[in-house]
C-alpha cells in the first residue's frame, strides 16, 4: 500500500464567531477523509513547543528537531538547489539598500531586477573557505561557506530594522571555529558591498528609480549534519511535491525527491490542481508522496478568516481525486496559524488518515472534531510510522 500525505501549512485555528476556518468551510473531500479514516490531533514537536515550519516538517518525517535543526539556512540553500556538504554553513540573505551605511531598505525595494546577475558576482573565496551564493525568490538569497573548521555559532548581520548599519557578525561561542567563521562573514559582507556598489546592474537599478541591491544581509545560520536517509530509514523511496524553498529544503535533507510542478509557487494562487496531478503520477515510481500547501499559512498570517476558509475549500476541491485511490491517506498541518493570532501557536493539528483503519466515528475534518477520534492525541515524531504501519510497511518489533 502506497501513502499520500498531505500537509496545509497552519490550517489549524482557533474559534472566531464560534467557529473555526475549518468549521466553517464547505469541505466534502476532506469530511470524507475522516468519515472512511481514523482521526486525531497531533503535537507536531510536542506539547506547548511553537513549531516553525521546518522543526515541524523534519518531526512529521521522523527526525528528531532537537537533534537535526541547528538553523533555517541549510533548508533554504537545498530548497534554492545548492548541494551541500554535513558540515558547510549556510545563511538565509536578503539583499538590501543601504546609502552613507545606513541600511533604508531590508528588501531592496522588493524589486528582482538584476538580482540573478549580481548572485554571480559574490561567488568568493575568502581565507581558504568557498562562498556559494545564490539567488532564490524574489530578494531573497542563500549563502553557504564550504572548508574546515567552521562552526554555525555566529551571530546575524541583518539588523531586522531600518536605519542601522549592518551588522557585524560575532562568535557566539569561545570556540576559534566560531571566531573564524564570524571573521569570514564579515569579510564577506564587506567584500560584497563593494562589489555590489561598484556593478552595472545597480547603476542601472538606480538610474531607473530603484533602490540599489547593494548589501548582503545574513540570518539563520546553520549546518545540515548527517540526516539518516529517508529510503535507508523506513526502506523505500519517498518524494515531495512542494512550492516553497524552505520545504523543498527538509525534504530534500532527509532524502525525499522533489518533483517540480508548473506554477506551484507557494502563494494562495499555486497551481494545486498540477500539484495534486504530480502526486498521482509520483506514486507509479514512490510508495511515499508528501504533498505540501503553503496557501493556508500565508492568509492565516494576514489574519483573513474568510480568505483562509476559502483556501481550504479551493483545497478541498482539488484534492478529489485522491479519494478515488486505494491508499492510505493522510490529511493534517505542520502547525496552528490561528488567523486571531496571525503568527504560528502550539495548538494541536488535526490529521485524519483513511486507508486500511479501523474507522472511527468522527465525520468531519475539524479540530474540534478530530479531537474526538480513536487516534487520541499524537506526537509528530510517530507520524511516518504509523503512517507507514496502516501501509503495511513495518515490521513486527520483538519475536
Ligand atoms: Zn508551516
Ligand atoms: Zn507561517
């Protein structure tokens, strides 16, 4: 038996009006998953721990966060297509505007133009360690130091405010592999300012009333380490099917294959419907398809009630298909984004899984429902095998 598992980003709310997005959305694909399936509420990390969107994903996959998770750059160079090594480091960027050292722009205006051309131009090797830096969307950039004696204890130089210089990055532990590594980031950000200063594609950024993209600037720093291979793991192969770089970054650190999809961006106004087409196709080649949708997350941090309750039906609506396949089924987040809230909450998740179950009486997929289902009440980190037991694929523990 083949899994599917579908993941909307913070789906999971609380009440507004006595209901919550899903409570009060139109959903008849996913009420039918719960109706045929067992259901439950799930702890992606664990109870009362907030999770990101990447802790949460390495949990649902069977990876220990607080082992694996060191910071969101390693996630993003794989997502943005770097390869990495166990032990490069890797930063999430931004280019910036900055003017007299003063940063006036933490997005360069927002504006793409050149950025490509100017990603090319900060490929450096700086004291021995090789800088990888690439352009991933919109303003936003990865940067991975590749050498010895690096560490990932350092401090950011994006200053998260406007009118401050940038930042200078400084070790945050006694180690001389942490001195180093802050060391060459400095350099590196300085190198790259005069590079990105002097270049073509910023006079004519400027020349055509856009802020330059004339600074580089550096957060969550972090080293990939030895993930065990999802194939290794549970024993076949697994893929994923994502639009946005951050989770096409955890899969593909734990081993799954990405396969891209036309359109799939990552917005309320991804293409689903080839999404849920790709993951069809995927499962004649993979016994695992890990389906993500980002939209839910995006408007919940809008705060916009009626817009999430749309998503979800839009969603609704293009998963159908997936009912007519005799496979175990997952449906669930990665975490709560109640749209009262507008940030990410520990609030369990609900998941429901249809397949070879013992169906239990929950008819509705909601989180109030959910929480009344014979799954109980679940840590993330057993997601994949139990998943993966109603598959058929695990093996009998003891004699
Ligand atoms: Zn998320
Ligand atoms: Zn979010």
């Amino acid at each position: 038996m083949k899994t599917v598992l579908i993941v909307c980003d913070g789906i999971g709310d609380r009440l507004k009006n006595g209901k919550t997005p899903l409570e009060a959305a139109h959903k008849p694909n996913m009420d039918e998953i719960s109706k045929r399936g067992i259901n439950g509420i799930m702890d992606t990390i664990a109870p009362g721990v907030i999770p990101g969107s990447d802790t949460a994903h390495l949990s649902i996959f069977g990876y220990d966060a607080y082992k694996y998770y060191t910071g969101r750059g390693p996630f993003e160079a794989l997502g943005a297509g770097v390869e990495l090594d166990a032990d490069d480091i890797s930063f999430r960027c931004n280019f910036g505007s900055i003017q007299e050292g003063m940063i006036v722009d933490r997005r360069a205006g927002r504006d793409e133009y050149g950025l490509d051309k100017l990603s090319e131009l900060l490929d450096f090797e700086i004291d021995g360690v090789k800088v990888v830096f690439k352009k991933s969307s919109g303003h936003r950039a990865v940067l991975v130091f590749k050498g010895s004696n690096l560490s990932e204890k350092i401090s950011e130089t994006d200053p998260e405010e406007l009118n401050s210089p940038a930042r200078k990055s400084f070790p945050l532990d006694e180690t001389k592999e942490a001195k180093f590594t802050s060391k060459i980031l400095n350099e590196f950000t300085e190198r790259a300012y005069r590079v990105l200063e002097k270049s073509e594609i910023n006079k004519e950024r400027i020349k055509a009333g856009k802020l330059p993209a004339n600074i580089v600037l550096a957060r969550g720093s972090g080293k990939l380490g030895k993930l065990e291979c999802f194939e290794k793991k549970y024993g076949f192969k697994g893929a994923c099917v994502a639009g946005v770089n951050l989770i096409k970054g955890v899969s593909r650190a734990v081993g799954l294959d990405i396969l891209e999809v036309e359109g799939a961006n990552g917005h309320v106004n991804s293409n689903i419907k080839g999404k849920v087409e790709k993951t069809i196709e995927a499962l004649n080649s993979y016994d695992f398809v890990f389906l993500h949708i980002k939209g839910t997350d995006e408007i919940s941090h809008d705060g916009n009630f009626e817009g999430k309750v749309n998503m979800i039906e839009k969603i609704d609506h293009e998963i159908g298909e997936l009912l007519n396949l005799d496979i175990t089924l997952a449906l669930t987040a990665d975490h709560s984004t109640p749209v009262t809230v507008k940030e990410h909450t520990a609030d369990p998740v609900p998941i429901a899984v249809s397949g070879d179950v013992r169906t239990d009486l929950v008819e509705k997929f909601g989180e109030r429902t959910c929480a009344r289902g014979d799954l109980g009440r679940i840590s993330g980190i057993n997601l994949a095998n139990i998943l993966f037991d109603i598959s058929k694929k695990s093996k009998k523990f003891g004699a």
